[in-house]
C-alpha cells in the first residue's frame, strides 16, 4: 500500500511539474498577444508603474524563464533577433551594447533605450551586458516610452526581473562546458527566514576561450573571463510594506576586437593580425534600496539607486601588425538616482501614476593616443558631471465596457558640464591644445496618448502617440569646434495593433504597425587614431510591422513565430557638401528579424521526469554597416537546438547555437582601411542544472 501511495504521489508530482514546465513554455515571447494582461503561470511579473487593472495600450513583449531555458540564453546581447524589431550587434567588446528597436539606436555614450533591473536604472551602455544570474523575465516595451521612463528611452525600455526569497526557496548549481573551451558556473540560494524576512546570495564565473586567433601574437583575440555576484536582503515588514536592499557585483576581463581587414569587392575577412594585445575590463557595483507601500487604493514605491562602473580599454586602432598609433581609455562612472512613484491600486474606472525622478552622475575620461612613428601622446581628459530632474503623470480612464483612453506628459531637465583639457605629450613636454569649462542644459516635454478597447476578456485593440527624447551632450574628442556638442534629438511615434486569442487559448496572436518621425538622430563618427565623434543627422524616419503567433495544438507542444519588418531611413542628411546621404538607409538596422520555434515536452513513464526537445530558428538581415550604404550584411539564419532530461533534483541540457555554421559579419566599419569581425561561428555544450 505504501509502494502504490509513493507510486501514485511520484505519477501526480510528475504530471504536476509537466504541467508547470508546459504552462512555462506557453508565454510567448509576446506574452500579453494571448495572456492578454501579460500575466503567466510560472512568473508574476510586478511593475510599479503599472495599474492594478492596466487601461494603458502598450507594445510590450515578456520572456519568461521557460523561453530563456529553451534558447539558451544567458546574455542580454543573445536577445538579438528573438523579438521582432530587436537587433543587438555583438561585436568589439561589451563597453559597446548598441540595442536597436524598430531602427532607434545609439552606438556609442549613452543609449536610446531604458535598462532596467529589478527597477535599478543603468546609465551607459558599458553596463548593459552582464551575466543574467536567476532572471526570472524580461519585458520589452517597444517604442518611446518617455511618459513614464523618460530620459533616453526613445526607442523602448528593458525591464529585467529576478526571483525573491518570497516566491522562490532553495538552492541552484549550474555548471556548463561548451566547444571553444567555454565554461561557466553559477550558484544561488534563496532563503525564507520566516514570514517577514528573506534573503539571496548567488555567484557566477564564465570563461569563454575565444573564437578567432591574432595570427601575429598567436592567441586568441576575443578570450575572456568574468565573474560576479548578488546579495539581496528582503523585508514584509507588514501587510502592506516591503522593503528590499540588493547588492550586485560585475567583473569581465575580456579580449575583445577581433578586426581584421574586409576585402569589399570578395566580400572576405582576412587575417586578424595586429601587434598590440588589445583588451577590456570592468569592474561594476550596482547598489539598490527599494520600499514600497500598498494600500488605502494607493501605491508608493521608492527605489534608490547607486552604480560604479570602472573601465580600461587597450586598443591597437590601426588594427595592423604596424606601429601607427595606440590608444588607451580609463573611463569612471558615478551615478547616483532616486525615483519616487505613485500610483492607484483600485477598482476604479480612472487610473493614474505619478512621479518624481532625479539623478546626479559624474563620469571621468582620460584617452591618452599614442602615435608611435611620431613619438609623441594625444590626450584628451575630462570631467563631465551631469545633474537631472523629472516630473511625470500618466491618466487612463474606462470610458464604456473596454473602451479606455490614456493620456500623459513628462518634463526633464538635465544640466551637464565639461571640464575639459586637451594636450601633446612629447618626453617631459606638455602642451595645451584645448582648455575650457563648459555648461550645457536641456529641458524637454514628453506626451503620450493612447487608446485602448478590450473584448471578450483576451482580445485587444490599441492605437499611441508618443514622443520621446535623448539629451544632447558633449563629445569626448572632436575635430572642430563646432564638434564639442551636439544637439537633442526626439522622435514622435505612431503605432496601432491588435492581439488576440483563442477562447481556449490554444491560438493567438499580435499584429502592430508603427510609424516613426526621428529628427536630429545622433550619429557616430570614428576618426582613426582619435574615437568617435556624435553629431546630429537633419531627419529620418522608420516604419515597419510587427507580428507574433503562438499555437499549442496539443498537450506538450509548443509553436511559436515573430516577424518585424523596419524600413529606417535618413530623409535628409547631408553630411558635407560632398556627402548627401538623404534617402539612404540607416546604418546598423536589419529589415527583418524573424523567430520559429517549437518544443516538446513528454512524460516519460519510468525512468525520468521530464524531457523537453526544442529547436529554434533566428534571422536577421539586410542591413547596411554605414551611411553611405555601400556595405552590406545579407539576410541569415541561424538554427539552434536543445534536448532537456530531468530526474529528480538534476537537470541535464545539450545545447547547439547556429549548428548550420553561418557565416556572416557581426560588424563592419571604415577606418583607416575597411575592417570587419566575422559572427560566432557553430557552438555546442552541456549544462548540469541541480535544484536543492
């Protein structure tokens, strides 16, 4: 009898956890085209600008652990082309993140699109990829979101999630090898005190051997290893308040560059060989205190926020086995925020969210050039700190049945400053070339409209205007004197679509069309053996679609595809009075990211609990490397697959990224000749997952 219990128990608890894994796998990547409110089995997802009952049309995508699982992704920067309209071109080293959505990026400095984790504001694209230790989501916001998120986040908003010792107890060991010697291991543990108190501390450590040889030194030029940690402490300190403090450590030592000269007419890379180790490393501490209060049909959340980020870069930027000029950059980072939010936590037919926003950030630069025919150092020192304020507000109100209307205004003010000195190094000799102490201040309006209707309790139609904003700045190196700045740029965005299901759920989808109007685009310029200069384009405009499907026919299968289609290009841009780039395309943007996807998941009836088999197809492309559109990067796939067999505690992954071996380029660029760093080439491995 007690043999058939246990039998019986072990039959349910696997059928159970079956279920639990298919619920998983059944959020989309665009989870709210068929959970229409963005809710999902395996994870809630709170956002505290975000209503009890959301009137607020929005294009939004959510990951949840199970999609994270199934394409293996452990990166922000392997995102790239699994949402529609979302590109991240993985290349150089991670002080560089470009992220485009729906054709708005920004290459270098500060980014066009909001990075948040767990509600803790990160400044510079240096910061953005990082280990992704126990997310438990993602949620992309598509399109200006500067209402409520407002500075740089005209293009959209990344929202990253991890667990509580509140919804999650135990511990977790990863460990994973892979071809082209890449390790990784990661260790977490949550813990629940009691009912009042909890706790999370975790590590991790990748290696990653490196895909590409620098003939000339005979190693490998994009070898790298990081490491880091979490703390977080959590407190309930009653019904109704909750306090939580979180600690998080980065550190990557990395290769980086593997350039190599681009023939244009062949369409081949050659040889990476140049004859200076290049690297970058990074430490980054980012420190959050987090207090929210729910009650009396009000919520108020507090979250303050502190990062360091320092940076060393070495790089051979001629790129050659010549001795032509090397440069070296120590970059640090202060940043202090904090964000007080108010919101409605009721039943009414009129909900709103309201808040203040300010921050102070200092960054430090020194590049020192050294041009070494010449025997003489350029360099370039500054001191910028930068100082911002905001006020926001954001209405929504059920007019009839599921007919609601949104309306809301944000204001910023940004005041920065430069302390900056340029000089010649030869010997002991130091001569100025530039001096001064500069003041720069920006103030910006940022409105949204929306309109939202909802039927038969899963299916939406929605229409936005939004407008967002970049603060102009100052450029750490330039040329000329008109080069120190460069303006504001702002977009207005227009979009529509609809999302639907099913009424059992086993079918839905989402379609949107936007527009989008972009004046003053800041675009990044590289002077050989100087950096990169920003300065603004006249206008430009992007336009394209989107569209997602989930099916899950029968138990345990799992169909899904997206598709986005963006058209950006520069409606008038004339660089100089021999450059006109007016109807060109903008550089760095594909045409189209598609994603397929199926999983299986069965219950074997002895020996296992669970195997899940899973493949996956990526693709990216046209796209042109640079305004005068004379390069390009094809359209390509890249196919990927896993096999996932559980037994007890343990979890056994076998995983291939790109099994087909695609070749193409990661990136393209004109320097003092043509250079290119080829894609990742077919990756295999194996990852031991044990719950305790």
């Amino acid at each position: 009898m007690l043999f058939r219990n246990r039998r019986l128990y072990r039959t349910e608890m696997t059928a159970a956890l079956m279920l639990l894994h298919i619920a998983g796998l059944s959020a989309p990547v665009v989870s709210d085209s068929i959970f229409i409110e963005g809710h999902i089995d395996e994870v809630t997802v709170a956002s505290v600008k975000t209503n009890k009952h959301d009137l607020t049309p929005a294009s939004v995508s959510l990951i949840g652990p199970a999609i994270l699982r199934t394409q293996q992704l452990t990166e922000v920067s392997e995102l790239s082309g699994v949402l529609p309209n979302f590109y991240i071109p993985e290349y150089g080293s991670k002080q560089t993140t470009p992220i485009a959505i729906r054709g708005i990026m920004s290459k270098v400095k500060s980014t066009a699109v909001g990075f948040y984790v767990d509600g803790m504001p990160h400044f510079e694209v240096s910061s953005f990829d990082s280990d992704m230790l126990d997310v438990k989501a993602i949620e992309v916001f598509r399109g200006p979101q500067g209402t409520l998120y407002g500075r740089n986040t005209l293009g959209g908003v990344i929202n990253i999630y991890t667990y509580s010792p509140f919804e999650h107890q135990g511990t977790k060991i990863r460990v994973g090898y892979g071809n082209y010697s890449n390790i990784n291991a990661q260790l977490s543990n949550y813990t629940r005190i009691n009912n009042k108190f909890g706790l999370s501390a975790g590590g991790y450590f990748k290696h990653k051997g490196g895909f590409y040889t620098n003939e000339y030194l005979g190693k490998k030029a994009d070898k790298s290893n990081e490491a880091g940690g979490k703390l977080g402490l959590y407190w309930r300190l009653s019904r109704k308040i909750n306090m939580r403090l979180t600690s998080n450590y980065d550190y990557v030592n990395q290769g980086g560059y593997p350039y190599a000269p681009y023939d244009t007419e062949r369409k081949e890379c050659g040889t990476i060989s140049y004859n200076r180790e290049c690297g970058f490393s990074r430490n980054m501490s980012t420190n959050g205190f987090n207090i929210n209060y729910s009650g009396n049909g009000l919520s108020i959340n507090s979250q303050t926020t502190m990062q360091f980020v320092d940076e060393h870069v070495s790089m051979d930027q001629d790129y050659s086995a010549e001795d032509k000029y090397f440069i070296t950059l120590d970059i640090g980072q202060r940043a202090i925020s904090e964000e007080l939010t108010i919101k409605t936590d009721n039943n009414s037919r009129m909900q709103w969210v309201g808040g203040l926003f300010f921050f102070h950030q200092k960054r430090d630069y020194l590049s020192d050039t050294e041009y070494i025919k010449q025997a003489y150092h350029s360099v370039n020192d500054y001191v910028m700190p930068t100082t911002g304020f905001a006020a926001y507000a954001q209405l929504s109100y059920n007019i009839v049945g599921g007919l609601s209307a949104t309306a809301g205004l944000r204001f910023d003010y940004e005041k920065s400053e430069d302390d900056y000195c340029s000089y010649k190094k030869e010997g002991d000799t130091k001569t100025i070339k530039s001096d001064f102490d500069s003041e720069l201040a920006t103030t910006d309006l940022m409105p949204k409209f929306g309109l939202k209707y909802k039927w038969n309790g899963r299916n939406v139609a929605f229409a936005n205007i939004t407008r967002g904003c970049k603060a102009g700045g100052f450029n750490t190196v330039f040329e000329k004197e008109e080069e120190r700045t460069y303006d504001d740029e702002y977009n207005w965005n227009y979009e529509a679509g609809i999302k639907m299901a099913s009424e059992n759920k086993k079918i839905g989808g989402e379609l949107t069309l936007f527009y989008i109007d972009w004046k003053k685009q800041h675009i990044s310029r590289t002077l050989p053996g100087i950096g990169n200069v920003i300065y603004n384009a006249g206008h430009s405009d992007s336009k394209g679609i989107e569209a997602s499907i989930t099916a899950k026919p029968i138990v345990g299968l799992l169909l899904q595809g997206n598709y986005g289609y963006t058209f950006a290009r520069f409606i008038e841009y004339k660089k100089s009075d021999t450059q006109d780039y007016s109807d060109n395309m903008i550089p760095m943007v594909p045409r189209n990211t598609i994603t397929m996807l199926a999983s299986y998941s069965m219950v074997p009836r002895k020996e296992l609990d669970l195997v899940t088999v899973s493949m996956n197809m990526n693709g990216v492309g046209k796209l042109y490397w640079l305004e005068d559109n004379k390069v390009e990067q094809p359209f390509y796939l890249q196919a990927g697959a896993k096999i996932a067999i559980e037994k007890s505690i343990a979890t056994l992954e076998l995983w291939a990224k790109n099994m087909t071996n695609t070749k193409y380029l990661s990136y393209y660029f004109m320097s003092s000749a043509p250079f290119a760093q080829k894609g990742q080439p077919a990756t295999f491995g194996a990852t031991l997952n044990i719950k305790i």
